[in-house]
C-alpha cells in the first residue's frame, strides 16, 4: 500500500498480502462481490467464448487462474470435461470445494500450477486476478505454454491510459490496452474480443476495465 501512495513501480502485489487478503475475505466474498460489487465478470466471459466452441468443439479442459470461490467455474462447467482451479488462499479454495464444480483444486501460485501434468487445456481463465499482477509477460508466456493451438485465453484487467501498467491508489494493477496488445503478439496470441467493460461498482462509480479472448497461434 505505500507503494501504491507513492506512484512506485512495482511488479505485482506479495505474495504474502494476497493470500491473507483473501483468507479474511473469504467467507463474505460471495455475497459483497455480487450483491454489493455488483460483478458479473464470470458471466461476461461465459458468454465471451461462446461463439469460439467452434474452434475447439467442448468438452474442454479448463484451468481457472484465482480461482476464488468458483463463481467462474460454476458458469463454464456445462462446457468442461475436466477443471482446474488455483488460488493462493486455503480459504478460498475450501469454499471452491463445496461448490463442487472442480476436478482438481491446487493451493498455489498461478505461474507454478500451470504444470506440464495438467495441461494441455483448450480454455485458461483469469476473472479479476490481473490487479494483483504488473507485469504480465511471465503469465501470458507460460499460458501459451499450456494451451493447444487455436485454445483460448480469456481475462479481465482494469484499465489505465498511457502504461503498459500502473499500480493503483487502491492496491491494484490496471493495465493498457496497447500492453496487452503487445504481449498477446510477443507470445503467440490472436485478440479475438477486446470488450470495455465495468468491472465492479465501488463507491457508487463503475470501474473501467477490458474484458479480452485471445486464441493461441503458435
């Protein structure tokens, strides 16, 4: 957070800050996101990849990075034959379990999940996970990584102007549209859908953000 006061550049939030973040939140997180945040991000990227079933017909292997409490994985089973959630907090991954809609849970750090055992997945999703990330390039490298051709990538940032990223007073990251474009070609990504969006309402104001689809080409 003084880092955030201070304007400093930072690569991403500790790893220590988010995972006791979350287990506090945990047990309310539900209910203040939706009810009172108003998120419907999982739901936006339900329907985001729908019209790209075409390119790799479902049953899809899916790995849900941050996974949360599962909200995004509750709208994308019908089209899943097998789940992978990750989240750095225990609390947060118990509350995945009772939801029942995984396959698999891992207590861990999304870069080091995304291991050669699980993969190769037609569908990586990251929901409002992005914030706590700066620097981008090592996710987007491994996902390209764990992905079959044509299989997407579909993410929610908040969005900054004039970045590649900027930490925020609030403690999180947002990101440009032109660093994201950057990246999705240094590491073998197509833009599919590049949607404005609102991502939450926090004191009675919309957060701007960017809802992407990305198809891996090479």
């Amino acid at each position: 957070m003084l880092a955030a006061l201070n304007a400093d550049r930072t690569d991403r939030a500790p790893r220590e800050y988010t995972t006791r973040l979350f287990d506090r939140y945990a047990d309310s997180f539900d209910a203040h996101l939706v009810r009172s945040l108003h998120y419907r991000v999982p739901q936006l990227l339900r329907r985001a990849v729908q019209p790209y079933t075409t390119l790799t017909p479902p049953p899809w292997r899916i790995a849900d990075l941050g996974c949360g409490t599962g909200l995004c994985a509750f709208h994308l089973r019908d089209l899943a034959e097998f789940i992978i959630g990750v989240d750095l907090s225990p609390n947060m991954i118990e509350h995945a379990r009772r939801r029942g809609v995984y396959d698999t849970l891992i207590t861990g750090d999304l870069l080091t999940s995304l291991t050669p055992q699980h993969a190769p997945f037609d569908l990586i999703v990251a929901a409002d996970v992005f914030i706590y990330l700066g620097e981008l390039r090592p996710v987007f490298a491994r996902a390209a990584d764990a992905l079959r051709p044509d299989a997407l990538f579909a993410f929610s940032t908040e969005r900054c102007a004039g970045h590649d990223f900027q930490l925020l007073p609030t403690g999180r990251f947002a990101h440009s549209p032109a660093y994201i474009d950057r990246l999705a070609h240094a590491c073998g990504f197509q833009i599919l859908r590049d949607d404005a969006i609102d991502v939450r309402i926090e004191r009675r104001r919309p957060i701007p953000g960017q809802l992407y689809v990305l198809r891996r080409i090479r």
